[in-house]
C-alpha cells in the first residue's frame, strides 16, 4: 500500500510539473507576444522599429549566452569547426533573423487575434518545404489536412475586420522563413548529429543573426532613427525587460520540450492562441468577427488532428523498436551461451 502511494505521489508530482512548465511557457510566450505589440504599435509605446527591436534582442540574448557558456561555464559549447558552422548555423541564422524582422513587423500593421490566425499555416509551410526539399514524404491524407487548414485560415482571413495586405504578406513571409528554418535544422544540424539547446542555440546563431539584420537597418531603420534622435529617449526598464522576457522564453521552450516533449509544446501553443485571441479582443478591444472564429476553429480541428496524427506515428515507431530491441537482446544471448559452450568444450 505504501510503495503504491509512493508511486501515485510520484506519478502526481510529475504531472504538476509537467503542467507547470507549460503554464510558465505558455506565460512567457504570451508575454513577450503582447509586450513586442505593445512597443511596435503606433497607438501604443509608438516605437515601430521591429529591425532594430530584434536586434536589440539578439544582442542582449548573445551577451548573457556567451556569459553562460565562457565565463560561468554552465553549458558546454558544441563541437563545432569553422566549416560547420559556416556552412550549417550562419544559414539558420541567416533564416532565423529574416523570420524575426517580418513577424515583428506584422503587428504593426495587424492585430494579436489575427497574426495567431495566420500562425495555424506552420504545419502547412513545414510540411509542404519538407516536401520540397525531399525530407517529408508525400501522403495525400496529410496533404487533404493541409488544405483544411489552409481554408479554415483563408475563412478567418475573409472575416478580419482590419485586413491589411502588407501586414498579411509580412506574417506569412515570417512564416514561410520558420518552416524554412526548422527544415533545414533537420538537415543541417540533427542529421549531422549536431544537437543545440536554447543556450548554445543562442550562443552560436544569435550573432550571425545580428549581422544579418544590420544590413536592412542601416537601409531601412537607422536614417530614421538619426531623425528621431532628439526626440527619443532609450527607456531601459521598458526594453531591458522585453529582453528579459525574450531570454527567459529561450529557457522556457528548453526546459518544455526537454522535460515532456515537442508535441506537448505544440498543443500548448494552440491553447496560448485561443488566450491570445480572447486577450486581444477583451483588453487591446480587437475585433474578432464570427467569421474569424469559424475559420481559426476549422484551422484548429486541422492542426489538432495533425497532431494526433503525429503522435500516433510516433507511437507506431516506438512500438516497432521494441520487438527488434527484443530480438537484438535475444540474439546477443544465444551468442554468449554459444561461446560459453564453446568454451566450456575446449575445457574439457
């Protein structure tokens, strides 16, 4: 009675946990979302300067990853040579800063409801990218679950009250650039056997991703700035906790997917949407139309299945492992009783 209590607490508390990372993922993805539309927006902090807010972040983000990894020593660094890294992570930031500069530049012109709306194409983009770049398979019952995600984003997009052309182009820029991105971690890093977390992940992509983005900010941003000069005064508590929050993130989506897994974060994401939405039509006094609603519901029962989709898969893959783990061991046995034989024979 007692072992079996003790396992209860045991299953209980990891459950707890399990839920508590995801509250704190959840909360700081859900913060760092509202406080970059908070900066970005003209009627808001009035700040619209997404290439240089995202260069701020890259830079705060590499001094405290180069902190972590050099001074204090608390994550080991990758091995990685010159050629690797040239050759695998500059492209992932090249990616990576491309896909940060759009999407933060979406809520300047879009509202929090809709950008979510928009982000239920992610499956879409990596699986059709995967296609294309001969890492996912073709299936067309997979193909059929894009589609209905596809329209039930294209209804949500035909009942936005606030439509904007240039914003809607930014976000699925932004998108097609993350999927771009992910695939080509698989190709690039994880085939390699290259493992990053959140910290080295940082420490080596969050540099080059810097440099990237000045090129479109000394053309685009800074001639701007010069002229604003006068007129803005950098508010550190403001932008150093935006920082914050975008660091702590990083460790977030770590210690999520390290401690349950990448599936428990993608369901996770899409109860952070339904908040987002329900945030930004109670507090920021967005309009949600019906039409929007019927359309993200329709994406969502489409991400949903696609999900349990994936699950079910990774459950048929485990479930094969373990016969041929089984005979492996099996086979391994019948050698070592054949050369115990064997010995023993020569004994004799």
């Amino acid at each position: 009675m007692g072992k079996g209590g003790a396992l209860s607490d045991g299953v209980v508390k990891k459950i707890m946990l399990s839920y508590m990372y995801v509250a704190i993922w959840i909360f700081l993805s859900f913060t760092v979302i509202v406080y970059n539309k908070y900066i970005l927006d003209r009627k808001l902090y009035n700040w619209p300067f997404p290439i240089s807010l995202t260069m701020i972040h890259m830079a705060f983000c590499s001094s405290l990853a180069f902190a972590a990894v050099r001074v204090f020593r608390l994550v080991e660094p990758a091995a990685l040579s010159r050629r690797v890294y040239l050759s695998s992570v500059v492209p992932i930031g090249a990616l990576y800063s491309l896909s940060l500069w759009l999407s933060n530049s979406a809520y300047i012109y879009l509202s929090v409801s809709f950008i979510q709306m928009l982000k239920a194409l992610m499956p879409v983009a990596v699986y059709s990218i995967g296609i294309l770049l001969k890492k996912d398979a073709y299936k067309s019952t997979t193909m059929s679950n894009m589609l209905a995600i596809s329209v039930g984003v294209a209804i949500a997009a035909y009942g936005e009250a606030k439509y904007d052309s240039w914003g809607v182009f930014l976000q699925l820029g932004a998108v097609v650039f993350e999927a771009t991105r992910l695939v080509m971690i698989q190709i690039l890093l994880t085939s390699k056997g290259i493992n990053l977390n959140p910290i080295t992940s940082l420490y080596y992509v969050a540099p080059s991703c810097f440099l990237f983005l000045s090129i479109p900010w000394l053309i685009v941003e800074f001639p701007l700035l010069r002229q604003q000069t006068a007129a803005f005064h950098f508010d550190f508590l403001v932008f150093g906790t935006n920082c914050l929050c975008a660091f702590a993130l990083n460790l977030a989506v770590f210690l999520l997917v390290g401690k349950t897994s990448a599936l428990t974060m993608n369901v996770a994401g899409v109860v952070k949407d339904w908040l987002l939405i329900a945030f930004s039509w109670s507090v920021i006094k967005d309009t949600v139309t019906p039409v929007n609603l019927i359309g993200y519901g329709l994406a969502f029962l489409g991400v949903g299945y696609y999900n349990h989709s994936k699950l079910q898969a990774l459950k048929a893959k485990e479930a094969q492992k373990k016969p041929a783990a089984a005979d492996e061991e099996a086979a391994k046995l019948i050698t070592e009783r054949e050369g115990d034989g064997k010995k023993g024979d020569s004994q004799a």
